[in-house]
C-alpha cells in the first residue's frame, strides 16, 4: 500500500513563499532548494538559508535543477548554463553552451554518478565528465606552486 502523509506534517514556508521552488534536494543535514531567486541552502534543517545568485558566481538566478555531492554543487541554471561550485557555494565556475558544448544553455536538470555529470537542456541531454574535488585541489596547488616558483625567479633576478 502507498504511504500516505497527513496533512498536518507539511511544513511550509520553509525557504521562502514569495519564490518558486523547482527543485530540492538533501543530503547530509543540508537542503538545497532550486529557486526562481537563486539557489538557497539550509544546513540546520530550513531554518536559515543562504541564498547563492549571479551576485555569487551563478550563470542565472532562475535555478531549475540542482544536486550535490562531496562538497560538489551542482546548479542547472535556465539561460545561464550549469554552473559548478568544488567548495560547497564559496566560488563557483560557470559552463555554457559557448564556452564547453552544452547542449542549450537553457537547463532543466542535473545529475551527477561516477565521474559523469549528466544535464537536461532544452536541446537534449548533455554528458561530460566531472573532475572530482581532489582535482580541484590539484590544479590549486599546481598553480599555487607555480606563482611561487616564478615570484622566486623574478625576486633572484
């Protein structure tokens, strides 16, 4: 038999009324919810949010789509591509259509497993894959690395 829910466990009002909410998703203690503001973020349960919008690195405030996983954010924007954060929102990296072949840069859906992410678009599915956060964190201290090595080259000169 199919569980039911009474009415009275519903709680609403939780990320915000005056938004719709497209998509949701929890994992660990933390909400995400896909606005038509942004994405919003809760990690106690709803009761406060921290609201990620273009202001913050989003290709478009009307998030359709979103999942995490690993510190991984990923938000599936309408008109403003997939936008990618390694650091759970600190900085986030934006891809479109134009600058890594997504399909359209109208999103509706994001998924990722395996190495693989996977994006619904208004002209298809797109598939690539993910570089897992320790690659993030490669590249950085790669880089790090190197602006250290030439600030030592250039100060010996």
């Amino acid at each position: 038999t199919a569980y039911e829910i009474p009415k009275r466990d519903w709680s609403s009002d939780v990320c915000s009324s005056d938004l719709t909410v497209w998509d949701v998703y929890a994992s660990g203690g933390t909400i995400y919810a896909a606005t038509g503001g942004g994405l919003g973020v809760s990690t106690d349960g709803g009761t406060n949010w921290t609201t990620y919008t273009t202001g913050s690195g989003l290709g478009s405030n009307d998030v359709r789509s979103v999942y995490a996983s690993g510190g991984m954010i990923y938000a599936a924007t309408s008109g403003g591509g997939l936008s990618v954060s390694a650091d759970s929102g600190a900085t986030w990296t934006t891809y479109t259509a134009a600058s890594s072949g997504l399909a359209n840069d109208a999103m509706y859906g994001v998924y990722a497993d395996g190495g693989v992410i996977y994006g619904a678009t208004a002209s298809g599915l797109s598939v690539a894959a993910v570089p897992e956060p320790s690659t993030y964190a490669m590249a950085l201290a790669g880089l790090g690395f190197t602006g250290y090595t030439m600030f030592r080259r250039r100060k010996r000169a």
